[in-house]
C-alpha cells in the first residue's frame, strides 16, 4: 500500500512527464516556462525544458516504488549489511560519482585542447553540422553522447533542441565509458530516494534532476551541476536539521498562528541553549559544539570555494588585450567586417588577432555565422573582461 502523500508525488510525477512531453510535441509552449526554467538550468532551451520536467517527473514516481510494503520488506529483508539499506549511504556515493564525473570531465576538456594544440582557456566550437561550442566553463563533452543516443533512439528532434553531436568527432572515447556512469549515479539517487519523507523526495527529485542535467550540459562550474552538489552536500552534512525542521513545519499545520510563534521562540531559545550549554560545559562540548558548526557550514563553504575558483579561473584565463581566433581548415572566409589586428597562416590553420571591442558572447555568435560551412572548427580566447561595461554587465 501507498500513502495518500506518496500517491500524491507519483501523481504530481506524473503531471511533469506529461507536460514535458507536451513541450516536446508541441511548439511554443517552451517559451511560457523559459522565465522560470532559466534561471535554475543557466541558459534554459526547450531541450533542457524538456529533459527537466520529463526527469523530474521519472524521479519523483521512482520515488513512490519504496513506499510499496512488498517492495520495501524484500529490501528490508534482503541479506545485506544494513550500510546497504541506509538512504544516505547511496546519497553519498551518488555524490562521490558525481563529483568525480564532474572532475573527470574537466579535466577531459583540457587534454581535449592540448591534443588540439590550442589554449586551455578557449572556447571551441565545431561546426559541422551545427555549430556547437564547449570549454571549460561550460562544458558540452557528455551532451555530445547523450545527442548521439538521442539521434538513434529518436525518429524526429524539433527545431530548438541542440543535441551536440558535431562534438561527438573530437570528444575523446574515453567520454562514451564515462557517460556510461551517468545512468549508473542516477540509479544510486533513486535508492537515496527511499525511506524518506514525500516532501523530502520532492526537493531531493528536483536537486538530482538539475544535477544531471548540469552535467550533461555544462559541466563541473555549470550553475545546475553547483545547484545539485549544494543540495546533495546540505542532505548529507545537515539532515538532522532538515528533519527537525520538517516534523516541525508537519506539526505547525494543526496549531494557531498564536501557539505558531511561541513555537518559534521556544525553537530559537533550544537552539541558543544548545550553543550556551556546550560552551559552558567545558572544553570537549566546545570542541563537539565546533566540530558540528563546521560539519552543518561544509555545503557551503564547498560551493563558495567552487564559485571563487570559477571567477579567478575566469579572470585568469582571459586574454583582455586581443581575441585569438584560431580556424581549422578555413575556405573562402570573409572578416572584413571584424577589426582584424593580425593574421597569419600556420599549416591548416588560421589564426586571427581580433580587437578587444566586442563582447565575448557577442562575437562568438557572429563567427559561428561568419564560418558556418566554411571550417571544420574554430577556437576563441576567453575575455571576462568583456561583459563589464561603465560598470555594468552586458551578454552581447
């Protein structure tokens, strides 16, 4: 049997798979959900609009299966160690295979760039047959293989879903192994799914969902794959606190908004009592009073770091003097209508010096319209510089 909560999740699963495939099918209806979609998968697209809901809506329903009493006393009984049943356990090893996905990926992105010959801190974009970009900021190397499946597998991808298949002739094989975990850590998200409470699985359904998604498209620094550490990290380091307050949010629901402040008070003054005890209790409670402080801070603290390697990266890799244009196998290419401060011919290759007038985003648009059908790739030097204006930011 199900609880009327959990038949709720599976229903509300099930609402999600539906509308996302209504996206898919359907043209425009992308463009009501783009406001809020944007902001949470970096640049949102109907592909991702669709991957999102349709993922979602798997995840919560897959969700719903441990709330089967059959299901759940042959795990309950099965003879393995009780690590084995433990939610978290899978939570954490899910995040382990993540991170290491992540890494890995990274680091794939730079060896893919030295085989290359061409700077580590580039864009590079390969046109055949659509022009498809990725770097180490916001990497597109899995997204390559997951389009190969997905042109396979699909009879007909609409117009606005980017597959990134022109990647897929230089993303290194070793990509098609890897790839190959992502399934796998998805499968151990939906074990941590278990013996949980619906609303619980509902937060902890949309943290892996973003997650996936950022690091099929995007990468370590994407902002979906940084929301997907975060909240696996804060499910990890501060569940005891999301239990408490849960139960008491579930409790609040049956009191008066009198009794509902005085329980609020009563739960702030627990928590100073707490820290006031373990200080003046003596050495060793402040040790395990500091101890758990820095426990609870961990997500944080990590995402920080991730943010502030994301930026020095950025500033660090950027070339603010000139834009080096590097193109492979160029035919009948025309840049009157860019400054051109230098250029030169090296074997196969072109490699421009552009002037730093542009912004970033903005001219790598209009080179991939310039040389579409004209090279099979090209490389641009990165300028965070760029999107700074008279102190303001600007996209293009």
């Amino acid at each position: 049997m199900r609880t009327v909560k959990s038949n709720k999740l599976a229903l509300l699963g099930l609402i999600f798979m539906l509308f996302g495939m209504s996206i898919f099918i359907f043209h425009g209806i992308d463009q009501f959900v783009r406001p809020f979609t944007q902001p949470v998968l970096m640049g949102s697209s109907k592909g991702k609009d669709v991957l999102f809901f349709v993922l979602m809506g798997f995840t919560m329903m897959f969700a719903t299966l441990f709330e089967n009493r059959k299901l759940s006393s042959i795990l309950d009984s099965a003879n393995i160690s009780d690590k084995f049943k433990d939610p978290q356990f899978y939570l954490k090893t899910a995040l382990g295979l993540f991170l290491s996905l992540a890494v890995i990926g990274l680091l794939i992105e730079v060896y893919l760039r030295l085989s290359l010959g061409i700077d580590v801190f580039t864009i590079f974009v390969a046109m055949d047959p659509s022009p498809t970009t990725t770097s180490i900021y916001h990497s597109h190397l899995y997204k390559s293989i997951f389009g190969e499946i997905l042109g396979a597998l699909l009879i007909y991808i609409p117009a606005g879903i980017h597959t990134g298949s022109s990647l897929g002739t230089y993303t290194p094989s070793i990509v098609n192994i890897l790839f190959i975990f992502i399934p796998i850590d998805y499968v151990l998200m939906i074990l941590a799914l278990q013996k949980r409470h619906p609303v619980l699985q509902f937060f902890l359904s949309f943290i892996f969902t973003i997650g996936i998604i950022g690091i099929i498209d995007g990468g370590f620094f994407a902002t979906p794959t940084m929301g997907g550490i975060l909240g696996m990290l804060i499910y990890i380091y501060n569940d005891e606190v999301l239990d408490i307050v849960l139960n008491y949010l579930l409790i609040l629901k049956t009191k008066s908004f009198s009794n509902v402040k005085n329980d609020f008070s009563t739960v702030g003054n627990y928590f100073s009592s707490i820290a006031r005890n373990d200080f003046i209790e003596g050495s060793e409670n402040r040790r395990r009073y500091t101890k758990r402080l820095v426990k609870e801070f961990i997500p944080y603290l990590a995402i920080i770091f991730i943010i502030i390697l994301r930026i020095t990266m950025s500033f660090y890799g950027s070339t603010p003097d000139s834009y080096e244009l590097t193109i492979e196998n160029a035919e009948d290419i025309d840049l009157s209508n860019y400054t051109i401060l230098n250029s030169r011919e090296d074997g196969n290759r072109t490699v421009v010096e552009i002037s730093n007038e542009y912004n970033e985003m903005g001219l790598l648009n209009q080179l991939a319209e310039t040389l579409k059908g004209k090279c099979d790739w090209y490389s641009l030097s990165m300028n965070a510089y760029s999107y700074f204006e008279n102190g303001r930011m600007v996209f293009n």
